[in-house]
C-alpha cells in the first residue's frame, strides 16, 4: 500500500470505479480506490442495469447521454465486456395528462440533444408483442436506451483505471479518516495507512458511515427494492435476441427489460420501505440480500400484469430485494462539501448505470478543473442545509421513492418532509389564505387563494386554479400597492478591514458606495456565471449580500473558498433577518406613514440603502424592483418582522394593501425581461449571453473570470438571452421547449408564464445571435404543439423603467 496518494476514492462500486477511472483520464495518475471487499459490493452488483437518457433535468440528461456513449469506449480501452444491449426503450402513456406531458417532453428532448420519437398504440405493439395496448395513447421511444451487465461495467471502469497507473485496495477497511493539519487527510484502514490531498467519498450504502468520520451527515438513507426474474416466456422465447426494448409504464407502475428466454420485472411499491436506519453493517455481505416480502408488492404487480398479460403468466425464476441509497429528491450528492476541504461526495447515486459515467466525468473535471464542464448543481451537495434532518431525508426518501411513477407537475409540491421550517409570518399569512410552495425546506407563500375557497393549488400542466388569483394580486400592485414575505431570499454579512479588497475581487462589478446598491454577478476563472447577487454597502468594511435562497450552501462554499483567511468576516444571516418588500405605486406613501425619515424620491432614490425606523423598528431598507413597479426592500430582525408586517397592513389599508406571493412576482418580472439563477443564469452560461456583462466592470482591475469576459467580448457567444411574446391560450412554456425560427430550431426556452400586466404568455430563453435581426417567423414549444411568437426588443412593461423611478 502506498503512503501517499493524490486523490483516495473510497467504495469500489460503479460509481467509485468511474470516478477513479476518469481522474486518471483527466491526467491524475497517481490515485488510489479502497473496497472493504469486492468489486461491487454493495448495491452495484445486484442493480438491473438498466440506463437511459431521459431526464427532466438537461444537465443531468447530459450526463446520462455521456454515460451511455462510454459503455463502448471503456469496453475497448479495458477489453473488458460491459454486456450492453442497446434494445431501445419505450415510455407508455395510458391517460390523456400523461401523453399531454410526454408529447412536451419529447418537444424538450430537442432541446437535450435527444433523439426521440412519438408512437401510437400500433406501433409500440410491434415493438414489443407483449403488450395489451387498450387504453394506451402512445410512447416517447429513444433507440438509445438498454441494459448492461452490473459487474463487467465496474470491472471496465476499474480495470481502464488501473492500466492508467490508478491503484485499487480490496478487501481493506476504512476505519477512520483525519485531517493532518497541512491541508490533506490521513485515511486509516485495517490495512494501514494513507495520505491523500483529497478523499472521495462513494462508499454507496456506508456513504453515511464513511461521511461521520469527518463530520458530516449526508442526506441519504438505503430503501429496500423489489424485482422480480421470471422463468421463460414462450412468447419471448420466440423473438430475436434483444428484440424487446426496455419498458417503462408509469401508469401500470412496473418497469421490465428482457432478461434471456424471461422479464427482469421491477416496482417502486407505495410501502416504501427504508433500510437500516441506524446505519448499515459494516458486515453486510457482498452477495447478500435482504428477505422478499412479495406482499408488498402484490397490488403494483397485478396493476402491471393487466397491460403484459403473457408477463403474468409466468413463473417467477428469482426474486431480488436489495437496498440502494435515495436522497430527498433522488438525485446524487457529487461535489466538495462545504466547510470541509478536500473532502468530495459523489454519494446517493440511485440510477448508477445511467449516471455513473457522467458523475465521475463531473467530479473529476471539478477536482482537477476547479469546476464540472456542465451546470450539475441538481445533484449538487450543497443543494441541502442544517433543515435536512434524519427523519426530514426518512419521510423525503419515502415520498420520491413512493411516487416515482407519478406524474411530476410543475408547480406541484410533494407534502412529505413539511413544513421544515416556517418563518415568524408563517400562520398570519396562513391565516390570511395562503399557499406556500418550499424552498430550501422554508414553507414560502406562492399566492393568496380567495376567501372562502381552499388554500390549494391543483397540479396541472394547464395553467392552474391560480391563475384568477395571482391576476388579481398583480392588478392590486400595479394599481396601488402589495406586500410580499421575501424572508427566504439570501442573506449575507460581509465585514471586516480586508472585505472591499476581498469582495472587488470576487464580484465583477464594482463595489457600490456606501449607501448604495449594485446588481453583482458571480464569475468562475473560465467565465461561466456563479451567482447573481445584490450588494448593499452599509459602510466602508460592511457590506449585505442578498441572493436566491436556495443557493445558500452554494454561496457559502464559494466565499469560504475565496476569501481570504484573515481580515474577512462572512456570516450567513438568513433566518437571522426577515425580509418584505412593499411594491406598487403607494409604496412610498407606505412606507413613509411608517417613518420620520424622508423617503421621497429625491431624498431616497433608486438603488439607495437606509438604516431608518419603519414603525417600532430599526430595519435596513433598500429602494430596488424585481417588479418594475416601485418597491422598497426591508429587512430586519426576524423576531421583529412580524411587528413590521403588522405596521405595513395597518398604513397600507388606505390604499387597498394586498399580500402577494411569488407566482405573481414572476409574472411580473417576465414582463420586465429581468431573469433569475437556475433559469436564465446557471453555471451553463456565461455573462455575454445572459447580458449579465452589463454589470461586468471590465475597467475595475482583476478579478475573478476578467480574462474569460473579455475573452467572449471580443467573441461573443453564439446565443444571447431573448424574451418573447406567445400566442398560447390555456398554458404556458415553462422551460427547455425548443423556440423555431422559420422552421429551423433556433434556441430554447428558459422560463415562462403568463404576464397579467400585458395580458399575453411571455417565454424567455435563449436563441441563435443570427435570429437577433430578424424579429418576425418565431415559434414557441407549450405543451408539444408549436405556438407563434414575437420576438420583444424592449421590455414587455414599461420600458423605460418610468415607473420603477417614481
């Protein structure tokens, strides 16, 4: 064994062997992997191995498509078969709302680089005979789909790793990990020990054993699973080798691919089940498996053989229960941890044979690039904070687990794991009818339902019971003035002798003055978008940051890696500080019923900031609109937003005062063009093509990502942010539907909805730089059918931003 390796990756499962085998692609050789035992020993060997490209999410799809193109390349680099058997597959849809969502999704695939098709009943039969297609509307098939063999696709990986000069340690135990104060790790086996520079965390089921020894608690739990093998099917049996794709049928919940003369047939009962929650034995066997309780899986099994009924009369050759690791979303856990350096997840990996090659491409571009190559923050492990507790990650994983044949709407919100966390305005605005959606684990108000009707908003793909209600708030705010509960937005405190130094060279604008506000956008050293904040300047050594919330751990972890080690306080003070914004054209008249300090627009203009008293308490006030109205920004101690809210609908009852939720304010700030992280801005895009360079301070000095910016100014990325105007009637674009012009795919969307101010779906997106110049033959995706579209040169509101200057 050696004594001292660049990079340890502990867990000899596929997803462990991919991550080793890529650092040594990228160029890492002298690496090293441990394994308590075999070779996938722990969920990889009795997975299904079944991998397919489609997902909701286009980074992840990405990385799904790369993982697919792999099994070819690692099986000639390693001469090691991985048992691929690329039969196609099929996704059935047996209701009119699921084939609605497919039919859009198969637009999207576009988009993803995709290469899918629609079926109809006849045609799904004649890809697998098996089938009763009464009542099925049709399928989304992609040829690239299959299965491959478990254990020759983690022999591959580690056997290419291996020829690179990659070291791997079986049947040698972890027991302990420390840091040894000179930025590296002493990992201690039973075997000896070792020092790494970095310690890879993929230790699948023991992921939350092996993450205590530096002191984390990752948000994962094992789930027990159910598959089934049958005896041979004469009519499978007759069939050319390969010939049935892979099935997936939500509605009947059962996914099954051929398995030699029989079905592999799996479910995702409703009883989900988690497994060994006080954490996993070390001695649990490498071919061990947990009891079948067929009971549990009765009724999601007869539900399947109603639509394979050749399926149902088989015997059943061999019954699998094996538990793998779900997080509260299902998605993985990859990344540096925050807080802990050179320490890296790349746990919770549930579908590893469609991921495992894309999650190690990913951690390994980060640990050696400094960043992945494409937006991962979905499997991000900074996507979770302190609120997600032991029985929170329990109820979440049992919640996606049980619903994973269910159709996901996109403004629906799952109940599991809630509510988290509250804010103090949390039961006045229930009181006041509100529906909350979550964020971060915060209960955060969407919309204020009429009273007297239930505070619900009904899943739709269609625009949804909302829609009448969030009309009326915006009317209110445009009119005369409204009330929002902004307490989930970020909040940070930077202060301290060396914070301007710090921050000026961080943020790519420059530092407002104090007293001021500026819009400041985050750049990585390759020039791709980190963040999107707003800096307020209190004094000269004092400076709030306020940013989406959540992306707090995100944040957090790029300042803690930025800035440097003296001179610098950062504290994130989130839940410390409440947040309302006070919006509409009486907001002055408002907030200066609150106040002796002078809030006219000469003596508080725009993007001003003032400590004053607004009622009973001293809170920070800022004059900025995400809502193209105008609006002041207040915040204030938690414990005493409440008295602030109270104050702010006694003044505001003159003019009609309405709360607000964030449906509306993203109607609104569509029709202003203005875009948010996670839609129009990610790690995907960069300052030009998001015209965040116009908040870029080239002239400042050097700071993080110059080089790139103005390497893209002189070579302008070759599709820019756009927004749009489009003829939809009962729905909206919602994000990744391809946008046309004449006929040619031109770019994608990014966001969508309705704009209640300018009556008309407004799309933002992006779009070819060469479409720019011609306004006219634009088309916009909503639920899979093409819609005209116009191309908007200015904003869609008020234009020259009049208002918002009042």
């Amino acid at each position: 064994m050696k004594t001292h390796v660049r990079a340890i990756v502990i867990g000899g499962g596929v997803v462990g062997c991919s991550i080793l085998y890529h650092l040594t692609k990228l160029g890492w050789r002298d690496v090293a992997l441990i394994e308590r035992k075999e070779l996938t020993a722990g969920s990889s060997w009795h997975a299904a191995g079944g991998f397919h490209a489609l997902n909701s999410d286009p980074g992840i799809a990405a990385l799904q498509s790369y993982t697919i193109r792999l099994y070819e390349e690692i099986e000639k680099e390693s001469g090691q078969d991985v048992g691929m058997h690329m039969t196609g597959g099929i996704n059935i849809a047996a209701t009119r709302e699921r084939w609605d969502f497919l039919r859009a999704d198969q637009a999207r695939h576009q988009v993803l680089g995709l290469e899918t098709e629609l079926l109809g009943p006849s045609e799904i039969k004649e890809l697998c005979p098996l089938i009763d297609v009464s009542g099925v509307y049709g399928a989304i098939f992609d040829r690239h789909e299959g299965h491959v063999d478990p254990s020759g696709v983690t022999h591959a990986y580690a056997k290419a790793a291996r020829m690179a000069g990659a070291d791997i340690y079986r049947h040698t135990r972890v027991v302990d990990i420390k840091p040894t104060g000179r930025g590296t790790w002493r990992v201690i086996t039973d075997m000896g020990e070792i020092e790494a520079e970095h310690v890879v965390n993929a230790a699948g089921l023991w992921a939350r054993e092996v993450g205590e020894m530096v002191g984390v608690r990752h948000p994962l739990v094992p789930m027990e699973h159910h598959y089934l093998i049958t005896d041979d099917i004469p009519e499978v049996m007759a069939l050319e080798k390969d010939k049935l794709p892979l099935i997936l049928d939500l509605d009947a919940e059962i996914y099954m691919r051929q398995e030699r003369g029989g079905m592999l047939v799996g479910v995702y009962e409703k009883d989900a089940t988690p497994w060994a929650l006080s954490g996993t034995p070390w001695e649990y066997g490498e071919t061990e498996l947990l009891p079948p309780q067929l009971d549990r899986i009765g009724d999601a099994l007869v539900k399947g053989y109603e639509r394979f009924p050749a399926v149902a009369a088989a015997g059943i050759r061999r019954i699998v229960n094996g538990p793998f690791t779900f997080t509260p979303d299902g998605n993985p856990l990859i990344g540096p941890v925050p807080g802990v350096p050179n320490y890296w997840s790349a746990c919770g990996v549930m579908a590893g044979f469609a991921q495992g090659g894309g999650v190690g491409l990913s951690l390994a571009e980060w640990m050696i690039n400094g960043e992945p190559g494409t937006d991962v923050f979905a499997m991000d492990v900074a996507r979770f904070g302190s609120y997600a507790s032991e029985a929170y990650v329990v109820d979440k994983a049992r919640e996606f687990y049980s619903n994973r044949f269910l159709l996901a709407y996109p403004n629906e919100y799952w109940p599991a794991g809630r509510p988290a966390k509250v804010d103090p305005l949390y039961d006045a605005l229930k009181a006041r009818n509100a529906v909350f959606g979550v964020s971060y684990g915060l209960e955060t108000p969407l919309f204020f339902a009429p009273e007297g009707t239930e505070p619900v908003e009904t899943p739709s793909l269609k625009r949804s019971n909302a829609f009448d209600a969030v009309a009326q708030e915006v009317t209110r705010v445009r009119d005369s003035v409204g009330v929002l509960d902004a307490s989930s937005f970020a909040k940070y405190e930077v202060r301290g002798p060396r914070a301007a130094e710090a921050l000026d060279r961080i943020l790519a604008n420059k530092l407002p003055a104090v007293g001021r506000a500026r819009l400041e956008p985050l750049l990585s050293e390759s020039g791709r978008l980190m963040g999107d904040l707003t800096a307020m300047r209190l004094a000269d050594d004092h400076f709030m940051l306020f940013g989406s919330g959540y992306l707090q751990q995100w944040h957090s972890r790029w300042f803690e890696q930025h800035l440097p080690g003296d001179g610098v306080e950062f504290s994130n003070v989130t839940d410390a500080l409440g947040g309302l914004h006070i919006v509409g054209p009486q907001a002055r008249a408002v907030l200066q019923a609150l106040t002796r300090t002078d809030v006219s627009a000469g003596a508080f203009p725009n993007f001003a900031v003032r400590t004053l008293d607004v009622g009973l308490v001293p809170a920070l006030v800022a004059r900025m609109s995400l809502s193209g109205e105008l609006s002041y920004e207040i915040y204030a101690p938690a414990n005493q937003i409440r008295t602030i809210y109270g104050a702010i609908l006694e003044a505001g009852k003159a003019f009609g005062i309405v709360d607000f939720g964030i449906h509306a304010l993203n109607s609104m700030r569509l029709e202003k063009s203005i875009g948010i992280w996670s839609r129009e801005f990610s790690r995907d895009y960069s300052a030009g093509a998001s015209g965040l360079d116009r908040f870029v301070a080239f002239d400042k000095g050097d700071f993080i990502g110059r080089a790139a910016a103005l390497e893209e100014r002189e070579t302008p990325s070759a599709r820019v942010l756009a927004t749009f105007c489009v003829d939809a009637t009962d729905a909206d674009a919602a994000g990744y539907e391809p946008i046309w012009h004449k006929g040619q795919y031109a770019g994608f969307v990014t966001s969508g909805g309705y704009g209640h101010r300018v009556g008309h779906s407004i799309a933002m997106g992006y779009i070819d730089r060469t479409a720019l110049s011609d306004g006219e033959g634009f088309e916009v995706s909503v639920l899979g059918e093409r819609r005209r579209a116009s191309l908007l040169t200015e904003a869609a509101y008020d234009p020259t931003g009049s208002r918002a200057r009042a």
